[in-house]
C-alpha cells in the first residue's frame, strides 16, 4: 500500500477551516500520510491507522478541544480557527490514537 504525503492546507487561519483542513492541518504537523482508501497513517515502516479520514480526524479534534472555532450560528465563516500545538505536540501518535478511540 502506497500512502501520500499530507499537506497542509493552503487557506489562512484568519478565517473558519473546515474539519477536512484542521484534519489535514494536523496530519501535515504530525508527519502522517493518508492510504489509498481515505484513512489516516502514521509511521512509515509500522503503520498504525489513526482515523478513517481527514474530515473525522479534524472533528475528532473540534470535539475534544484540540482546535477550536467561534460558536456564532449562522456561521458567516469569517472567525479564525486555533490549534492547541501544546495539546497536539505533546502527545505521542499512541496517545493520539488512544483518545481517538476512547
């Protein structure tokens, strides 16, 4: 199974990513890849799955506080998103997977 390099996303953080881009944000960040069926990887040798796609990776990261945006309904998507580096980088990709699954 061959995986692709993930990159970031190319718009700004000035306005609303979707959970699509903050999954990617975080996928690019931590050096994951994804697999030809959607699904997020990390390790190059001994792969371990880490979400089925980018979108529930970054909603994965909305529900738990990991980013966060703006609570204004309706959403004009002109407010910013934040990402907890501190959360995310301090957590190994075991950690990671283990919150993800719990």
């Amino acid at each position: 199974m061959k995986l692709i390099a993930i990159d970031p996303p190319t718009r700004s953080f000035s306005r609303w990513l979707t959970d699509e881009e903050i999954g990617r944000v975080i996928a690019a960040k931590r050096g994951w890849r994804q697999a030809p069926d959607g699904s997020v990887q990390a390790g190059k040798i001994r792969k371990t799955r880490i979400s089925a796609s980018l979108d529930q990776l970054g909603a994965a990261a909305v529900d738990r506080g990991w980013a966060s945006r703006p609570r204004v309904e309706p959403s004009d998507s002109s407010g910013p998103t934040h990402m907890m580096w501190g959360i995310i980088d301090a957590r190994t990709d075991a950690e990671i997977l283990a919150e993800l699954t719990a």
